[in-house]
C-alpha cells in the first residue's frame, strides 16, 4: 500500500516540483503514473524510494512513513530508477548474486537464476555478459530484476520499458501484470497504451499538481468520452487565413482549448474544448467567429474527441497550450 498525502517538494532555488499532491496505491494493482517532463513524477517516486526527503506532506509506504522510519519503508520497496545504475565491470549474473546478498536474499543462487528466466536475460551466454556491455534494453531488464529481487510488496518503476524492443516490452508489460496481482505497483511511463494495457488505475501529475485520479474508464467518463454532444466537444473545419482563424477561436467565449487537427493550405480542422455549461451559446459563437474572418464549411459534436486516454492526458496536462 502507498499513501500519499499532501506531499510537497521544494528544491534549493525555490522551484517546487510538487504541491500538495495526495492519492492511495492498493495491493493488488498496478497504478500508473503520468504526466508531462518536469510534472513531478519521478521526485515523487524518488521521495517514495527514500533517495529524497519531502518538503511538506507525508507518503507511508506499507504503513511506514518515508521521512520518519525510512530505513522500514525501504525494506518495502524494489525501485527501478530511470537511468538504472549498474557496475559495468561485473558478469549478469555475478552484479545479481552482490546484489542479492546485500539484501539478504536467502539462496540467491536460486533467487538469480529463477528471475533471470521472469525477465528474459535467460538466453545463452546471457548470465556471463559483461553489464557494460548491455545495450540499454538488457540494462532494463536487469534493473527490473534488481528491484525484484527480495520480492518486496511494493514496486516502483520508472519508465521500464524504455529502450525495449516491442517483443521485449510485451514481454516485460506482461511481467508487470502479474506482479500487480501480489504487489503494490506503481508505473510511470509515457507510453499511454501501456497504461490502457496494465494500469487499474491512473494518477496524472501536471507542473507538480494532482489534476485527475481514477480508473481509465472513469478519466474518460469523467471528460465526456461517451457523452456525444454533451461532452463540450466540437470540430470545426473552416476556410480562410489559418492564423487569424486560430485566434478568432481562440478568443471566442465558452472555448477552453484549441488544438489543430488538419492543415493545407487556406482549409483546415480545429478541434475545440467548450465549457460544458456554455455549450449551446458557445457552439453559436465559434460559428459566427469563424464566419466574421473565413469561410465556415463544417461544424459539429467531436463525440469521439475523448475515446482514449491519449487524448484524457493531453487535455489534462495542456489545455492551454494547443493548437
């Protein structure tokens, strides 16, 4: 279990990396972590690790709290940090083996051998490799067996899959899965169809604010995925000068956002964000904004506009910003 609560980070300088962000991670699920650069997430799962000491606010991780019983915390926790830190001098399975005994695995002969197989570094030769060696994708994988090592309840990936080929990412999302049966898992990564893929739940992170927590389906819900009209969602295609399109829609009351969506020329597609509770009125503005500079030449519901968690995090993390 991971219980955030409040949880504030401020580095020397002044700049704030999180802000009162709080949220649970259950046994039993794999919870994903997302956001854009610099949102936070992997302050949060360093404070979370223990590598970190947190400015304000609590984080407990299988009832221990990080700040005051750390030592406790970590003995919970297998951490796979972005760029894995391995000794490149040492054999695959010699760098396991160090690790396991300073864990105190019992038999890490056994242990090493069993999670080389669950990380697919079971391959020929594949244990006598030199760490330095590896390309980026076996570094990965042997970070991932590293922090699986002592079979903690809790995991903290940071991007895991990253630098793996698709066979190798299918491979270890699977793994992923079933670890999310028995652990705490909590998953950062910006692959969002891995998410879709794995994740039972979803924390999205945006300049170190919670903006949304839940379940995929209830994200989509939530932004009016299968609402159709009422989801304050419409595309328009126009005619005239694109930039001066833009920003009369842009401008126009009721509209939250504007993303392009096609553009050739003088004739393109804008898909628009509305305030939910302006829809009608702003509906009727953005078609006489469009009419006073270009030619109007569709208008309609974007039903679809939310169908994925793509497009939940995009509008989350950027709704200012498009277009």
């Amino acid at each position: 279990m991971i219980e955030v609560e409040g949880l504030e980070k401020v580095y020397s300088g002044g700049r704030q990396a999180l802000r009162g962000v709080s949220f649970t991670a259950p046994p039993g699920e794999v919870v994903g972590l997302l956001g854009a650069n610099g949102a936070g997430k992997t302050t949060l799962l360093r404070i979370l690790a223990g590598v970190l000491f947190p400015s304000g606010g609590r984080a407990r991780v299988g009832g221990h709290d990080v700040a005051l019983a750390p030592e406790r915390a970590r003995a919970q926790i297998g951490y796979l940090p972005e760029q894995v830190p391995l000794d490149g001098d040492l054999r695959v399975g010699e760098y396991l083996r160090f690790r396991a005994e300073l864990k105190g695995v019992r038999q890490p002969r056994q242990a090493v051998a069993k999670l080389l197989g669950e990380v697919g570094l079971a391959g020929p030769g594949d244990e006598q490799r030199l760490v330095g060696e590896l390309s980026k994708g076996f570094r990965q994988r042997l970070g991932l067996a590293d922090a699986l090592l002592h079979r903690p309840p809790v995991l903290l990936l940071d991007e895991p899959t990253d630098g793996l080929d698709p066979n190798q990412r299918r491979e270890t999302l699977d793994l992923i899965r079933r670890l999310g049966a028995e652990h705490t898992v909590l998953l950062s990564t910006h692959v969002l169809p891995e998410v879709e893929t794995v994740c039972q739940r979803v924390v999205v992170l945006d300049e170190g604010k919670l903006v949304a927590s839940g379940t995929p389906g209830e994200l989509l819900a939530q932004l009016g995925a299968e609402a159709g009209p009422g989801a304050g969602q419409l595309e328009v295609s126009c005619r005239g000068e694109v930039e001066r399109l833009r920003a009369a829609l842009r401008e126009t009351a009721g509209v939250v956002a504007v993303e392009t969506l096609r553009e050739a020329a003088e004739l393109c597609t804008f898909a628009l964000r509305l305030e939910p509770a302006q829809l009608e009125a702003a509906t009727e503005r953005v078609a006489r904004a469009v009419l006073a500079v270009g030619e109007l030449r569709m208008l309609r519901p974007a039903a679809q506009a939310h169908s994925t968690l793509d497009a939940v995090f995009r509008f989350l993390t950027i709704p200012n910003k498009l277009g």
